[in-house]
C-alpha cells in the first residue's frame, strides 16, 4: 500500500469511529479491514514490513 492510501484510510476510518460506542458502519469496515491485516514472510522487503506496520498501527488505532 501506498502512504497516500494509508493516510486516506487512516482518515475515513477515524471519521467512522467519531462516536464514542461506534456504529454498524464502523464494525463493518473493521471487519473487511480485519481481512486485509498484512502476514509477514522471511522474503518481505524492508519497505513492505514497513507498510504492513503502519497499516497495523492505523488499523489498531480505529479498530476496537
């Protein structure tokens, strides 16, 4: 993924979780976006490891 990608879902997804309890909108992005959580693999390049934690961090961040 690209760091504008990121960035972008990092924004909708905290524009989803604006209420304190979430909503059914939320739950259902988290949910496909539990899907999409990176692997990791001894053939990763370092810049792939490093997408997949920033994507884990943001996904930690919105997702409950």
């Amino acid at each position: 993924m690209t760091r504008q990608l990121l960035a972008a879902l990092s924004l909708i997804l905290m524009t989803c979780c604006a209420a304190p309890d979430g909503s059914a909108t939320t739950k259902a992005v988290c949910d496909e976006l539990r899907a999409d959580l990176p692997s990791w693999s001894s053939h990763d390049t370092a810049q792939s490891r490093a997408e997949g934690a920033r994507f884990v961090t943001t996904f930690g961040a919105v997702c409950p």
